[in-house]
C-alpha cells in the first residue's frame, strides 16, 4: 500500500494550494504499522503530520480508541481536516460505512480517502461470519477493560478464531458510495494483493448499471460479474489522470474516465 498512499498524498497536496496548513495524514486501523511506519516524513517538500486511530495503539502517534469514539472527539473538540485518510479497520461494511462518512465530514478540499481490502478474490474471503462478529466484539472490550499494555492487547485481539483475516464485505461498501454518494467518484487498483484498494474523491461518477438495482439484491455473484464497473478498476499508472480529471467519461462495457 505504500506506492498508493504515498501517491494520494502527494495529489492531495497538489490539488489543496494552501500551503499555509499542515499536511495531515489519518490511518485508521494502524494493525501492526505496516502502511503507518512507511509513510514519508516528507512529500513535495511539505511536512506529513501522520496521526493513526486503533484500541491497541502500538505507536507514540496513534488514538488508544474505536474510529467511532474518535470521529465524535475530532468532531467535538479537535476539529482537525485530513489530507488523506487510510480505512483499513475492521472489514463489516456497515461499520466501514459510518468511517466513510465520518471521514467526509473531515476530509479538506482535494482530500482522498483510501479503502483496503476493496477486491475480494473468491467468496469466503468477501463474507464476514457471525463467528467473526463474535470475535471482534470481544477483542475491542477485553482488552480495554483489562488495561493490557498496548503490544499484549494486540495479540489478543488477534487470538479469536474467525477474527477477519482477508476482505470483509468491504466490497459492500463501495456498493453503497456508488449508490448513494453521486459526488463522489471512485477507482480501484487491482494489480498485485499489496495494492488491492478503492479511491475516493469528490467527483462525479455515473451510476451506471446500478441505477435501478436495489442495495439488498446485489449478492456475491452480481458483484463478481461486474466488479470491473462497480469499483471502477484500472491501472495505478492513471491514478494522477483519474484525480485530476473533470466530469468526463466514456462507456467501454464499463464507466471510465478519459484516460488518453
């Protein structure tokens, strides 16, 4: 995930000309600090302010909190806007759902949100059992409530079985901006599993064939038979083309924008 968050960050800057606010950079769901640690200290020679939001904060820069208690404390009292947002928490969509909308409401002008784990390659890994729900319920409020130190409530969380270990329904989510968020506009790289995510911007972005689909009728099969125009798949080198085009598309089987 490197090469595309580095890349929405630097878009982020060019497209937001203040140079007079700070660069922020929000992950929410920090894991192990695979993504977190590697984000440059420095893009375009503009200083990245790298927060991260996760309950077993492993690093000095992450909020010991649920993205939910969070977005209330920023929307509250911090007030902060991020230049780039990184979601890659807990795969349910319909918490992914609240994160999306909680992070437009802090996003800056010309602001990305990033999605993982956007592109699940077969069924079991695109689901999210009961069984999974189980385990995250108590891998939240455990080891909170038990004061582990942040490394040792980690490792709990990760113990219970069924605990999400691919994709979530996280495609569901994207089902969801495409339905009911018109201004956004949305891609998604699918080039290696290392960079398998979704794009967010303000944007237009046709409906397409889901416009008289309801939300409760697309299952796993609808979605596999036409994700290339659901989430708007294509290569990460028309990222910068993507970002920076204006309200213009061609219909190719699926909705793109120009690319040439």
């Amino acid at each position: 995930m490197d090469r595309v968050i580095e890349k929405a960050l630097e878009i982020a800057i060019r497209k937001n000309d203040n140079i007079e606010e700070p660069v922020r950079y929000l992950e929410i769901g920090v894991h192990v600090g695979t993504t977190f640690k590697n984000v440059p200290d420095k893009i375009l020679d503009r200083q990245i302010i790298k927060e991260g939001v996760d309950p077993y904060g492993l690093y000095d820069d992450v909020h010991r909190m649920t993205s939910q208690v969070f977005f209330a404390l920023n929307d509250y009292f911090w007030k902060k806007k991020y230049d780039v947002i990184f979601i890659d928490a807990f795969h349910f969509s319909p918490i992914l759902n609240q994160e999306i909308n909680e992070s437009l409401k802090c996003l800056k002008k010309g602001g990305i949100i990033v999605l993982h784990d956007t592109i699940p390659r077969k069924e079991s890994s695109g689901t999210v059992s009961a069984e999974s729900i189980v385990g995250f319920q108590k891998a939240v409020s455990y080891p909170l409530v038990k004061n582990y130190e942040p490394s040792e409530a980690y490792k709990y969380s990760t113990d219970f079985p069924g605990y999400p270990e691919a994709n979530g329904d996280c495609w569901r989510s994207v089902v969801n901006i495409r339905m009911t968020q018109p201004n956004l506009k949305v891609c998604s790289f699918n080039e290696c599993q290392s960079m398998e995510s979704t794009i967010l911007m303000r944007g237009k972005h046709p409906i397409g064939l889901l416009e008289n689909i309801e939300q409760d009728d697309i299952d796993w099969s609808f979605f596999t038979a036409n994700k290339n125009e659901i989430l708007n798949i294509i290569e990460f080198k028309d990222f910068e083309k993507f970002a920076f085009l204006e309200e213009k598309w061609k219909i190719e089987n699926i909705y793109r924008p120009y690319l040439n």
